[in-house]
C-alpha cells in the first residue's frame, strides 16, 4: 500500500510544516511519504528535509464562494486540503492529512494499517458532549444545528483518507449543498470550524472514530491525560504553542520537539509565529500566578476541584468508548489505552499551583 502524509499551509505556516516533516522522515522504517502544500512561494533560507516533497496549490479553483466565515485568506485555503487527495490519485492509496501545528512523538506508519471497513474517512473525536463546560456552549445543540443524528463528531486537524474512495466524493455539489445550509438553516455557530463543519454536515457518521491518540488536543494534556494515552500526535489547539517556551505550560517534551526540529530546518527567528497578544498573554500569566498562589489561593483550590471534575468526565468518557469499543485502531490492536494506572488518581489540592492560565500538578513542574 502507498501512503502520503500531507500538510496544506501558506508561506506564514511553512516553516511549521517543514519542522514536523523533519521529525516524521526521520521515523525508523516508515511507509509513507511527506507532502507539503503551498500556497504561497517558499522560502530559500529554509532547509527542506531530504524525503519532503513542497507542492504548489492551485486547488482553490475548487471551493465555492460562500463557506468561509472570515476574508482571511487562510480560511478559503483550508478548504483546499478536501481537495488534495485528487493529486494523489493513482500514485497513493492513503492519505493522512495533519494541521501543521501539531507534535510527533510516536511512529505515524501504524495508522495506516488501519482497516478503513469501506469508508473514506477516519479521524479523531471532536466536540465531545462531555465537554459542554469546557466549550463553554452546548454541544449537543450545536450537533443537532449541524445535522448530527448519531451525536459523534470530529476534529479535522487529523484525517486519514482512503484516497480512491474520497475521491470518488462529489465534494463540489457537498460544500455547493453545506454552503446554502450554513445561509438558510444552521443559525449562529455553525461554520465556526470552517470545513470541519462542512464534513460533518457532509458525511452524515460515514466516518470510522480513532482514539485520542492520533488527534491528541490541547485540552487533554491541560487534564494530565498524556501520560494515561501515550499519544503518538498532539494537536496544539489555542493559543498557546510549543514554538513559543514562555507560553507553554504543558511540559518541555512538547517544546524539545520544536526547538530540535527547527534546528534541523535551519530556523532561528520565530518571532512571526506569534499573534500579536502574546506577549500581553505573558504579563496577565504573571499577574494571575502571583494573585492566584499568594493573594487569593482559594481561586487556586475553585479551578482544582474543577479541574478534577473535568478529569474524571473525560476520563469515563474515554472508558466508555473503549468498553464500547469505538475506537478502531484500539479494537484492532494498533493502539493500546489503559486508564487504571493512573499517577494522577489521587492528587489533592496541596499537590497543585496556579501555573500560566492552568493547574499544575507539582510533580511535573
């Protein structure tokens, strides 16, 4: 079987794509090639990774006009990325796409081993109904807006295509159909997450779920789930990035991987990564660590029983879903999760701090 990992990104978000491709060459007997998709010209202070191939987009002819919340130019862009796979036509029969802010800590070649059962897609939990307070929304209502009969959703920042079967999609005529659903019917939320909505709408659950493994995101390594999942790919949602140290709370495994993969591309200057709030980011980190662990540290004990909370809903929701076995690489014995172990268990409130716009266990910082 042929395999491709690609990324599409524009010139701001090469050098990103190019730091993760220069970890995933480097993956002992791997089975798949790198592709990045440009949009936008490269940059010749840049080294490109021995095995990565850079390809312009000319896909955007594609997208109907319409879908994008925002005249950003990135937004029409992402939809660029349903497209790719009619590239790889004849030449690939899978193609896993990742957002270019993610994190390979484990062996990529395993998932596409993955028995796809005839379906096009597979990809990682989203919006889980679990989560209602974490989103800060209700998520069922916003699952039942966005046509969602079987209440699961998923994360786009991770698909696994089987190239041949997608392509064989009408995606013109889908996003045609999704784009006059999100004007006439769906109401305020829908078309927040750009094409993410667009293929949930689209497929209707003809979609195989993946654990938490291959779409780890920023939310769960906030509940200290990391060590439980050993995820083999972090999704950095948010604001908060590994490429930028001084805002990171979530550990200096995350950040390594950044600082030795830009090495290797030959980037020193990372100043155009970061949104122009950083900085001010930092300062209110300061002063909510001073208040919250010295002035106030009742606030510290509310956001650990919080965060307690939220750690054991998700973590029975995970148990769920592997008792129901839903996960399909878990069922078929490519990942491995086992929740019992767990050295957070019996973490108390004396055992915590406040620590950059999260709780932190002492025995990690």
């Amino acid at each position: 079987m042929r395999n491709v990992v690609y990324f599409v990104v524009n010139d701001r978000f090469l050098p990103i794509a190019l730091a993760v491709s220069s970890a995933l060459v480097r993956e002992p007997e791997r089975n798949f090639d790198v592709v990045i998709i440009l949009d936008g010209k490269a940059a010749s202070s840049y080294r490109i990774p021995e095995g990565v191939r850079i390809l312009p987009n000319d896909l955007v002819r594609h997208v109907p006009a319409g879908l994008e919340n925002t005249d950003a130019a990135w937004a029409r862009m992402s939809f660029t990325r349903l497209f790719a796979p009619m590239m790889f036509a004849g030449e690939y029969d899978r193609a896993l796409y990742l957002d270019a802010d993610v994190g390979v800590l484990g062996p990529v070649s395993p998932l596409f081993g993955l028995d796809m059962q005839g379906l096009p897609l597979a990809a990682g939990e989203g919006m889980m109904d679990e989560g209602t307070d974490l989103h800060r929304f209700d998520v069922g209502e916003y699952k039942k807006r966005l046509g969602v009969k079987d209440g699961r959703t998923f994360n786009s920042g991770l698909l696994l295509i089987d190239v041949e079967r997608w392509n064989a999609l009408n995606h013109r005529e889908m996003l045609a159909s999704y784009a006059a659903f999100k004007r006439n019917h769906a109401g305020p939320g829908i078309g927040m997450s750009g094409d993410q909505d667009y293929l949930n709408f689209s497929l209707k659950g003809a979609w195989s779920l993946l654990s938490p493994r291959w779409n780890f995101q920023t939310f769960l390594l906030r509940l200290e789930l990391e060590a439980l999942i050993d995820p083999a790919i972090v999704h950095y949602v948010g604001p908060r990035r590994p490429w930028d140290a001084k805002l990171f709370p979530f550990g200096r495994r995350h950040v390594e991987f950044y600082d030795q993969a830009f090495e290797r591309i030959g980037l020193k200057d990372r100043s155009s990564f970061r949104a122009g709030s950083y900085h001010w980011h930092a300062v209110c980190d300061r002063f909510r660590h001073a208040v919250y662990n010295y002035a106030r540290p009742e606030r510290t004990r509310d956001m650990f029983e919080e965060w307690s909370r939220m750690r054991r809903i998700f973590k029975q929701a995970i148990q769920t879903r592997l008792d129901q076995g839903r996960y399909a690489d878990v069922v078929q014995g490519i990942s491995r999760i086992d929740l019992l172990d767990d050295p957070f268990e019996h973490t108390r409130f004396e055992d915590v701090r406040y620590y950059r716009k999260r709780i932190r266990v002492r025995s990690t910082i």
